[in-house]
C-alpha cells in the first residue's frame, strides 16, 4: 500500500483508507475489518463524533487497542446532540470544540488525535474564532493536525488562507468531478484532499448494474444518463472499482480515498480493485464520458 503525504504536514497516509461510518456496531465484526485493514497496510482511519452519535468512535478505540500506534486517526466536530433528544444541530463555536474534543479522546481511547477535521461550515462561521481553537489544541499535543470536511468554496477560501490546515476532505468520484476545479488552489494552500464518495454509493464497482437498479439518477444524472454512461465507462475500463480509485488518485492533490467497508468482504473487493490500478493508465475516455461541472453554490 503506497502513502502519500497529507499536504505540507509529516503525515503521511495511504491512498487507500477506512472509513469507520460503514463499520458494524459488533465489536467482533469491527474489529476483523479493521484488522484487515490494517494487515493490508491501511493507515488511515476517517470517523466523526457524529457517527452513531459517538458510537463509531468507541468502537474504533476499542478496535484498534495496542494498534493505536500504528494508525493516522481522523475525526470530526462541528455537529452537535443532546442525548435522549432525536436529531442534531451545527455548532462550530470554540467552546462546544474544546468540550468536544475531549469527548472525542475518551471515546477513542487516546491521548490526541492525528487530523481533526471540522465537519462543514459555513461562510457566516467564526472562523478566526476556529482557527485560532485549533491551533490551540495543536499547541497543546490535543491534536497533531487539522482541516475540514467541505466542498464549499466560498468557505475553503476563508478557512485555507488564514489557517495551517492540511486536510481537506471532499465528495469526488468519475460521477462528480466539481472538486477538480479547486484542486490546485487547495494545494497551493498547502493541504491535500481526502475523497469521499469515491464508489458513487456502489455505482462505480463491479455491482454497477444492480446498483443501478436501485437509484433514479445521481447528482444531475438522470437515469437514462446515468445508465448511459456507466456502461459506456464498463465497457471501455472492464473494472469500474478498479477505474473509480484509479480515476481519484491520478491527482496529485489526493492523498488518500476514503472507503467504507460493513464487511470483510467489501474490504476485500476494495483492496483487490486497488490492485489493479496501475494498469489503468488512460483516463481520457472516462473525462469524455462523463460531467465536467462546477459547484454553483457558496461560491
């Protein structure tokens, strides 16, 4: 498993990473999957407070045991609960981050957190009041790095310049390729991005066609779009999981694709997929096939 570098930090990851939001709430099936991740030479693990309402944590710090060492752990704060009540709400502010991130240590059994990661923001946010908690926790070994979870652009343009974030993470797949005009302004700002969304909901693996069953469309994809030009990239590139991680780690500003995996199984079609990928080595029939679109929003 290759590593990349998470932007100017010391930090490097690998291109292939957990995410622990698909993660079974048994113990037991948990741990397997992110034993063999790690056995793999996965080395970064993505979560959220949000996650089960503090749940997905306590099962990640449980799993990983003596292997916290062995592991970059990402979380994120920003979205607030009150248990017993249903739902949740923003909350940015430098106090809930300073409360929250203690909640975050103790739940993931550790004594700091590799990248702590806002999760959202918007542009009406306190920002210098963010930045400045950050850098605070930083300060005080609470954290080794930070960044956000956004694809906002009129947010990423105030929080980068102002801030020594590293990590900025981000829906981006074959399907929705509106990051790639932001890639070079994010890395001239010294952070790298970490992918969501790389399998499109399953769309760009090889269970495309029953995949493809079950949603009307996807982002501005209509259906008859969508089905259109799916199998026109299957029948091109053969292996669409294997063209999916392909397709996101050709940029040199993505230092990592998160996966989720609810199975051993899942985690094992990922790995073998990544496999694979130095053999796809053209990618313009996949620009051709599909949308080069902008955010029009929050811009």
């Amino acid at each position: 498993m290759k590593k990349r570098q998470l932007g100017t930090s010391e930090l490097f990851i690998s291109e292939i990473s957990l995410g622990g939001m698909s993660l079974s709430t048994d113990k037991k099936e948990a741990a397997a999957i992110v034993d063999m991740a790690l056995d793999a030479g996965i080395n970064y693990i993505d979560t959220a407070d949000l996650y089960d309402f503090g749940a997905n944590e306590e099962i990640i710090g449980v799993t990983l045991g003596k292997r916290r060492q062995d592991v970059i752990l990402a979380t994120k704060v920003g979205n607030r609960w009150t248990e017993g009540v249903e739902g949740w709400y923003w909350d940015a502010s430098p106090s809930h981050i300073k409360e929250a991130i203690h909640a975050s240590l103790r739940r993931l059994g550790t004594d700091y957190i590799d990248v702590y990661q806002l999760h959202g923001g918007t542009i009406e946010d306190d920002w210098d009041g963010i930045i400045d908690t950050f850098e605070g926790l930083k300060k005080d070994g609470l954290i080794r790095e930070y960044g956000i979870s956004s694809i906002r652009p009129n947010v990423l343009q105030r929080f980068l310049p102002a801030s020594s974030a590293k990590s900025v993470m981000m829906q981006y797949s074959a399907l929705d390729r509106r990051p790639e005009e932001w890639f070079e302004y994010i890395a001239k700002e010294g952070a790298s991005v970490v992918t969501r969304g790389t399998v499109a909901k399953g769309l760009l693996t090889n269970s495309w066609q029953q995949r493809l069953q079950r949603v009307n469309g996807f982002n501005t994809y209509t259906a008859e779009e969508l089905t259109t030009t799916i199998t026109s990239l299957a029948s091109h590139y053969n292996d669409l999981h294997s063209l999916a991680l392909a397709f996101n780690l050709k940029e040199s500003t993505i230092a990592s694709t998160v996966i989720g995996a609810s199975s051993q199984e899942q985690l094992a079609q990922t790995l073998s997929a990544y496999e694979k990928i130095a053999k796809i080595t053209d990618f313009k029939a996949a620009h051709t096939l599909t949308k080069n679109e902008q955010y029009l929003e929050h811009r």
